[in-house]
C-alpha cells in the first residue's frame, strides 16, 4: 500500500552526542525514532548497519546505549572511511594526533595537503587529517575554508569546534566499544545486498539528497544511482530497512508503493519548520504510525 504521513518530531528523545564528525545532514537527532523501531521490530540483539554511514551519530548513540549489539558503518568516501577505521584500530595514535594538534591556519594548510596527498590506505594519516579539516572547517564541509578565515578576522576562529577534552572523551568511550563496530569502505548498495537476508539486521541507509548533495558530500549521487538503489531496496520486502531523503518528487515516484512519512530535521520545542524530509519504509518493518495515521 501507497502512504504519506506526516510527524513533525521524529526523534523526540534526548540523544547522546557521541560522534567525533560534524555532518551537514547528520541524522543523530532521529536517534529516538531508530530506538523506537528497533525495539518493535526486536533487533536489539541484532546488528544495526549503515551503508551510508558519514558521521554515523544515530548509529554510535545507539550502540553505547545498548540499543544494538553492533553497528556497520560504511562509507565509499576514502577519506571517511579513513577516519573511522583509524579510530577504530588505531585509538591510541589517534588520540595522541588530537590532543597534540595545533590549531593554527599554518597547520590546517597542513591538514589539507594530507587530506589531498596521503596514500588512500595511510589510515591514521588521511584519517586524521579529515577529522582536523572536519573541526576546523566552516559548518565541517571537507572541501571548504577554516573557520574565522584565512586572515582569521571571523568573530569564531579556528578552534571554536576543537574542544580537545570532549572530543578526546567521546573517542575513549567509542574505543570501549570498538570491537562492536565494523569499518566498510564498500559501496553502499554491495552491503545492503549482504545483509539483505539477515533477520536480524536492521538496515538505515542515509543515501546522499538528491538536490542538496553536490556541495556537501563529495559523492554525490547521480540519477541512475537513485534507481538503481531503489531497484535493488523496493525488491528487499522481507529485510528490515528504512531509508531517508530530501522531500522532493523523484523519491516520491521511486518509492511510490512504500509508506513514507514526511519528517523535519530542525524540529525543537519552540518551533516547527517546514517537514523537507521523507522517511521510507520496508514492508517488512514494524511502524508505531500504524493504519490510524494514514491520510
Ligand atoms: C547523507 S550522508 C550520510 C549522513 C549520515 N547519516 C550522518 O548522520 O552523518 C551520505 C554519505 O554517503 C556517502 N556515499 C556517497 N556515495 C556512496 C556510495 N555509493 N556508497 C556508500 N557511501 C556513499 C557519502 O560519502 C556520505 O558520507
């Protein structure tokens, strides 16, 4: 059956700020709603996988929570990819990177050049540099300039997102958890395949927008990547997955049979803004909407 619905608050639950990367788009705040679903579905002992991982908060908050066992996090971009697989193998080196760096543009100059230049497979090296051009960069776009400028004449400087004590804490609490977490560097559609017949995954694929993507991943999807990843998911009824996108008409018509529910990342208390987001679920999920939502 075709359905759209509306929920203003996705998430409704404080959610623990664990992720060392800053994402435009990051989805930690669905943090409430993922909880929600893996407990109706019963996958709280099951392995919770996102093929599209970025900074991946939604799926740390809930591994240290104890909402799953373990988590996948994948990504396609090297220089992600990268980060997380240095975090995860490489703790203490990593650590010692963030307490020891230096925050000047000197060393951000640095940074990029590693960013650009380190061998793909230099882990700690690209990895690190991602992390310290994610922090220091503006809104943590990779591509982007420092923050506060290169003459640093902005009102925040280099250094406003690198609180060096809280970044460390956060890693110290994820390497409890390291041997819970596998680091992929696949594309995305080649893991939704692998865990497609697992009963006891649950699948949230985060795939880049389809109108936002050019400025801020550096993989941006084109068309027929839309197609064929929903080629590949509308034919996965018996897997537990749900997907989210910009609320735009070629998600609506690639998803039409599904039940989508459109939803705002920017909800707070104190105001609704306007719902730009869908959610698109598998058949097979559970929902808490049930028919009573339907419109
Ligand atoms: C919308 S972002 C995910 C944001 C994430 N949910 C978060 O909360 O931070 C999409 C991610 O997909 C990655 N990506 C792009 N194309 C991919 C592909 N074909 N396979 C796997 N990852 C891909 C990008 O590098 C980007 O990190």
């Amino acid at each position: 059956m075709s359905s759209i619905t509306y929920l203003a608050n996705p998430g409704n639950l404080k959610k623990p700020y664990i992720s060392l990367l800053r994402y435009p788009g990051g989805k930690s705040s669905l943090y409430g709603r993922l909880r929600t679903l893996i407990r109706l579905n019963g996958l709280s002992n099951g392995t919770y996988v996102e093929p599209y991982a970025g900074g991946a908060g939604a799926a740390l908050a809930l591994l240290v929570t104890g909402q799953v066992r373990e988590i996948v996090i994948n990504d396609l971009d090297p220089a992600v990819y990268a980060f997380w697989r240095a975090v995860v193998t490489e703790r203490e080196a990593f650590s010692d990177l963030l307490v020891n760096a230096v925050l000047t543009v000197e060393e951000w100059t640095k940074q990029k050049e590693a960013y650009l230049t380190a061998p793909r497979d230099d882990y700690l090296t690209l990895g690190f540099a991602t992390f310290y051009l994610n922090r220091t960069n503006r809104s943590g776009v990779l591509n982007g300039g420092p923050i506060g400028g290169k003459d640093q004449s902005g009102n925040y400087k280099i250094d406003a997102r690198f609180n060096k004590q809280a970044l460390s804490e956060r890693l110290r609490l994820l390497s409890l958890y390291s041997n819970r977490i596998s680091v992929r560097n696949e594309d995305g559609l080649q893991v939704i395949k692998e865990f497609a017949a697992s009963p006891s995954a649950f699948v949230y694929a985060d795939p880049p927008y389809v109108e936002k993507a050019g400025s801020l991943y550096l993989n941006s999807f084109t068309k027929s990547a839309h197609q064929s990843l929903a080629d590949c998911i509308n034919s996965l009824s018996e897997t537990k997955w749900l997907l989210t996108y910009d609320d735009v008409p070629l998600v609506h018509e690639l998803y039409s049979d599904r039940r989508r529910e459109l939803f705002s990342l920017n909800y707070s208390a104190h105001r609704v803004a306007k719902a730009n987001e869908v959610m698109i679920f598998s058949d097979a999920l559970v929902t808490e909407t049930g028919e009573d939502r339907l419109f």
